[in-house]
C-alpha cells in the first residue's frame, strides 16, 4: 500500500512537470495531458493484479511443497538447483524486455536527433523569404520572365539587400514530366514540384551545384533545366544526368525538351527526403526542377485579379531586419495587392523543429531512464535474493578455502551469462517488434543495429553493477554463522 501510494504522488507529479516542460512551439501540436479517472482506476487496477499475483504464485509454489522434503533439506536456506534456474530465467526476462523498451526509446530519439541534424544543404539564417501578390487583369496572360526579372530587380534596389531572385511554381497541369535516356521517352511525376526562376536564384539561396554548371546570369538560358540530386537519382541512376533531356507534360505534349545542365544539392528536410527515398518504388516522387522561363513563356492570370510570386533575397548584414524593412518597402508599390515576409528560418519552422526535437528526446529519455532503473533494481532484488538462498553453500565454500575473489567471481558470473541470455532474447524481441516504430525512423533501415548494441551493451552493464552489491556482500558471509544456522 506504501508503494502505491508513493506511486500516485509521484504519477501527480510527473504529470505536472510533463505539462510544464512542453515547449509552447509544440503546444498546438501536442494534446495537453488530462486526468481521466479511467486510466486511474485501469492503472491501480492493473498494478494491483500484477502485486497479487506475484505475490500468490510463491505461497501456490510453497503450500504445494511436501513437509517432510522441506524438512530433509535442513531450514529451507539451500538454494535447488531447480530454484536458481527460475531465478536465471526470470532476471533474463526482466533484461529481454528492458532491452525492447529502452531500445524503441532509443530508436525515437535517434529519430528526433537526426530530424534536425544538418537538414538543409544551405544556411537559411541571412535570408528571408516571401510571397507577393501583384494586380493583373483577370484573364490575361503574361510573360514570366519578365514578371520575375522585374520583382526581383525591385527587391535588390532596397537599402540592405544583397541579393534577391524570384521563383513561381508551375501549375498543378504540369506536374508530370517526360524524360529521355537510352531506353526512350518515359513519364515520371513529380512530388516538390517545377519551378520557374530567376538566373540568380540558386545562388542567393546558396544551394550548391554539384554537377554541371548554374544557369547563367544576365543572359538568356532558355532550353536549360537543372534538377536536383533525388530527381537525377531516379531518373538515370546508371548515366549523367548532364546533357539529358527532359520536358513538362506527357510524352504526347507539344512542349520542347530541355537539356539538363546541371545538379543541385537537395533543398529538401532531410527526414521528408528519407522517406520519400524509403518508398520511391511506390510513390515514384521526384524532388525539385529548375528552369529559367523563355520569352514566350506565359501565364494566365486567375480570376482574383493578381499573380502570386515568391522571392527570397540575402543580407550578409544584420539580416534579422530585413523582413521588416522588405515589407515596409513592398507596401510602397502601388501595385501590390499583398505581401508576408518572413525569415527563412521562420518560414522553414527551424525553431518549432528544434523544440520539438528537445521535447522529444527528452521525454523518451525520461522513459528510457525509467525502464534502466526498473530493470537494475529487479535485477538487484532477484539476485540479492538468490545469494541470500545460497547462503548455505557459499560458507561451506568459504569454509573449504574459497577465497571473497573466488565467491565474487562466481556471482558476477553466473549474473552475466544470465545478462547475455537476456540480451540475446531482447535483440530478438526488439529486431520483430521495433517495426511497429518504423513511420518514425528516419534511416531506410530502421534496424539501426549498432544502436541496440550499445543500448545492449549498456543494460549490461547495469545488470553486472546491479549484482555486484549482492556479491560482495556473499564474500562476507562468516561459514561458521551460516553453517550453525542450518
């Protein structure tokens, strides 16, 4: 009753720290924790049954026993060969299942780690980003080079900007693509999406090309395209990518292909990259695609009266300014009908990603925390109990000249081959059952082997440290004491 009631305290007041520690960005995403007189009453209920009947199977076990047995093997402190066997099995078990639950919190906070480790290929801190709406005449069409060029020479003329490129992407019409390479024409959808940009826009983004070449500034680039490494990935993952030909629209279109002139970095979370890549075969995505628009290439305007362009400009200095100074300038032109700027790192959410990372490592670190010292302090019980029976047969060792080394050695032993048993049970146990946490890993192989090893590990040593305590108390056991009690 003591335990239990320990247990709803400190249940209270774990919940109340868990609701102070979630960060307010993850607040909108996270159901605040409520008490629910439901899983109260499951939660004692369950733990009730689980004290009865660990506590009904010894006294089944002993009224089962036949006295004069009993009285044959002295006062009951010998140890069966049977008994340690139960013992071994039951700190195994305890081991195997602390090894799965340790690892699938290990498992979720590689997760959360390596969602925010290094994600883009481009520092995103001097840039900000945006959208802005221009006013048009609905239905007529307009050409989109001159609509980027124009914007983005607008924005390099604001005091502070260094650099500045526009981007409009591609209507839904034309988001499947049709490439060639030695096999023929082939068609291929796309997932991020095609973008029509200024020259200038790769390089004031800062994504690096990592073949070929950039497009060319302040001249015309028409018929080139540039993709990024996923997209070149699954279009020819045999061949360079430099010199092939690809076009927007089905094979049947009348639209002329485009020459691939170079590949950019990813400009993709890394988590959302992973996962596509994990599942290519199934959702056949694309990543990115990059072209500067010719001069015949137009749009038509919508019926809501305007153009909706993006921009992303760079300022080496003091760049937290400039989404301020961006939108008090753009509210100047008389032809915009609406502008939001923002920094690219708020735009890309880094700060809620960070949050969240923190707030979920270190919930699953609390868990993973809990099941250690769950499993140390039963391992130390069982043990402590099973020297405790073997009391008998330790002192007449002592007593035959075993030395405390020799006692220690054999307890530490004994736990460890124990320990490995369970650990072997455990990494079975885990490699069947972290599937279930496979929508949160982020490799293509959510078996992360040397992860487990060194949770193994680990809880190795745990168990080793647990059962030490209980076998240097055995080296002091007096043989004379031990064997008069019998």
């Amino acid at each position: 009753m003591a335990g239990l009631a320990l247990g709803l305290v400190l249940t209270f007041w774990s919940a109340h720290l868990l609701v102070g520690a979630i960060p307010q960005q993850v607040s909108q995403y996270v159901v605040e924790p409520q008490w629910s007189w439901r899983v109260l009453v499951f939660a004692l209920a369950a733990t009730i049954c689980c004290i009865v009947l660990v506590g009904l199977l010894p006294a089944i076990r002993v009224s089962r026993t036949d006295p004069n047995e009993l009285l044959k093997s002295g006062a009951g402190t010998g140890a069966t060969r049977k008994t340690r066997r139960q013992y071994s099995i039951l700190v195994a078990s305890e081991i195997a299942l602390a090894l799965v639950l340790t690892s699938g919190a290990a498992v979720l906070i590689h997760a959360a780690v390596a969602a925010d480790d290094n994600t883009l290929a481009y520092d995103p801190h001097p840039l900000a980003t945006g959208w802005i709406t221009l006013s048009a005449t609905p239905g007529s069409s307009i050409r989109i080079s001159a609509e980027l060029d124009a914007l983005a020479s607008r924005l390099r003329a604001i005091s502070g900007v260094d650099r500045a490129a526009t981007t409009l992407r591609v209507s839904p019409e034309h988001v499947a693509i049709s490439y060639s390479d030695e096999g023929g024409v082939h068609e291929y959808p796309s997932f991020q999406g095609i973008y029509a940009v200024s020259p200038s826009y790769l390089r004031t983004v800062g994504l690096p090309v990592r073949q070929g070449r950039d497009f060319l500034d302040g001249q015309p680039d028409e018929g080139a395209v540039i993709v990024d490494e996923h997209t070149a990935h699954l279009l020819w993952p045999n061949s360079n990518p430099i010199g092939q030909q690809i076009k927007f629209g089905d094979h049947r279109s009348t639209r002329p292909f485009l020459h691939v002139v170079g590949v950019v970095a990813d400009n993709m979370d890394a988590r959302m990259l992973r996962l596509i890549r994990r599942y290519a075969v199934q959702t056949k995505g694309l990543g990115a695609i990059y072209y500067v628009p010719g001069v015949r290439d137009t749009i038509a305007v919508g019926r809501f009266n305007g153009i909706l362009l993006q921009f992303v400009s760079r300022s080496d200095e003091k760049p937290e300014r400039m989404p301020l100074i961006i939108r008090n300038a753009v509210r100047g032109w008389g032809d915009t009908k609406f502008a939001e700027v923002t920094s690219m790192e708020e735009n890309l959410g880094i700060a809620d990603i960070r949050a969240t990372r923190n707030f979920v490592s270190r919930l699953f670190t609390l868990f993973a925390a809990l099941g250690l010292a769950l499993a140390a302090f039963g391992i130390y019980g069982v043990v402590a109990h099973s020297v405790a029976q073997r009391r008998r047969e330790i002192g007449v060792r002592i007593a035959l000249g075993a030395t405390g080394r020799d006692i220690l050695h054999s307890v530490l032993r004994e736990s460890v081959v124990v320990g490995l048993a369970g650990v072997a049970v455990g990494l079975l146990m885990t490699k069947y059952g972290v599937k279930l946490l496979a929508a949160f890993a982020i490799e293509d192989d959510f078996f992360n082997a040397p992860l487990f090893a060194l949770v193994a590990v680990v809880l190795l040593a745990v168990a080793a440290i647990a059962a030490f305590t209980p076998a240097l108390r055995a080296t002091r056991i007096d043989p004379t004491e031990s064997l008069r009690s019998e």
